[in-house]
C-alpha cells in the first residue's frame, strides 16, 4: 500500500510512518509538507491511502481534498486534524472523504479506520460524532424534509453513519447490496439529501448512532 502525509509537522509524520510499518501496512510512506507538491507526488507515487490535515491553510486546505477527489478518486483519503468547527467539519465530509480522524486518537483507532477504509467503508472516529452531537448550533443549522423512513430504512442510515459500505450492510441485514442500495436511494430521497455526510448528521440527529 503507498501513503502519503500531508501534513505541515515532520514529527507527526514520523510517527505516523512508524506506526505503519510496525503495523505492516506499508513500507511505501511519503511526507509532503505544502500544497505545490502534493499533487506532484500523487501523479509521481500512484498513491492508495492520503493522510491529510486541511486546517493549516497556508499549507493544505479543503481546496486540496476537491482537487484529489475530482483529479485521483482511486484515492483514498483520511483526515487526521484538530479542527473543531462543526461546519467546516460537515464541508470536509460533504467533499466526499473516506475517514475523519484526529490528533489524539489511539493508535488502534488509527488502524481501524485504515482497514475500514481500505475495505470500501468510511470511518469517523468517536470525537467527531461528539463534536456533531454537542454543537446544537450545527444541528439546528441543518434542515431535513419532514420524512416517513421505514425502520429498515433507518437501520441502514445507521450502518451508513457506521462507516459501513453497501455490501457490509447486506451481510449485516442478511439482504442483498443491491437491496441496500435500493433502501439507500430510497431514504436519501425522502430526506432530501445528497451524501453520506448529512445521512451521518440525520444520525446523530436522530440518536441512531451508538456513541462510547
């Protein structure tokens, strides 16, 4: 697996290299440090795993995230960052990251969001949702349509917010993916929603997600 840090703190970096190795996910680690290289090396390094912090904006930015999700979308991409503005958070989600991590996780959250991710699933690590869940300015900002979801329909809007793709759901739900699909469209529909991101606020608006 080839990763690359984005990431402006060359100690931060090392240990997250360090810890992929010990962890054998890759010996294959690059660190860039502003912005100007980072789509060089991903055209250079045929990356599968970004680690990205957008809240230094003089170095990466959420600029960067649309960029890669438009130009390189084989990539996967992981946010490992400290910010703690909800609607700034929502914007990153929204652009179509695949997990949301942040400095002080544990070294197994960290490498459970790596195998989540890397198995087709999305991972948004307990202080996030936390973040979500206390900011009621955030809550109160964001407006669903009046809905009738079906309780398999919700069933599967909490394994969504779980991080959890099409085909792990059916498993779960002993039902096929493209059922899950079909229940997916159904409620993203009838909720007047357009991305995983608001189907995770819906959750955690709506108490669906099982918090530590």
């Amino acid at each position: 697996m080839r990763v690359i840090h984005a990431e402006v703190q060359p100690l931060f970096a090392e240990g997250l290299r360090s810890l992929l190795e010990n962890s054998n996910f890759s010996n294959n680690f690059r660190h860039v440090s502003c912005s100007e290289v980072l789509k060089n090396a991903l055209l250079a390094f045929d990356t599968d795993l970004l680690f990205i912090d957008y809240s230094k904006e003089k170095e990466f930015s959420q600029l960067d995230i649309a960029m890669i999700v438009q130009n390189f979308p084989k990539v996967k991409i992981i946010v490992i960052s400290n910010d703690t503005d909800p609607s700034r958070i929502i914007n990153v989600l929204d652009l179509g990251v695949h997990g949301y991590l942040t400095k002080e996780n544990s070294k197994e959250e960290i490498c459970n969001a790596i195998r989540n991710v890397m198995s087709g699933g999305k991972y948004y690590c307990s202080h996030i949702i936390n973040i979500l869940v206390n900011k009621k300015n955030v809550k109160e900002s964001i407006h669903f349509k009046e809905d009738d979801l079906t309780k398999r329909e919700r069933d599967i809007i909490k394994y969504i917010a779980g991080g959890n793709t099409n085909r792990q759901i059916g498993k779960l739900l002993s039902i096929s993916h493209h059922t899950v699909h079909t229940h997916r469209k159904n409620a993203m529909r009838k909720l007047g929603v357009n991305s995983s991101a608001e189907l995770t606020l819906y959750a955690v608006n709506n108490n669906l997600l099982m918090l530590p």
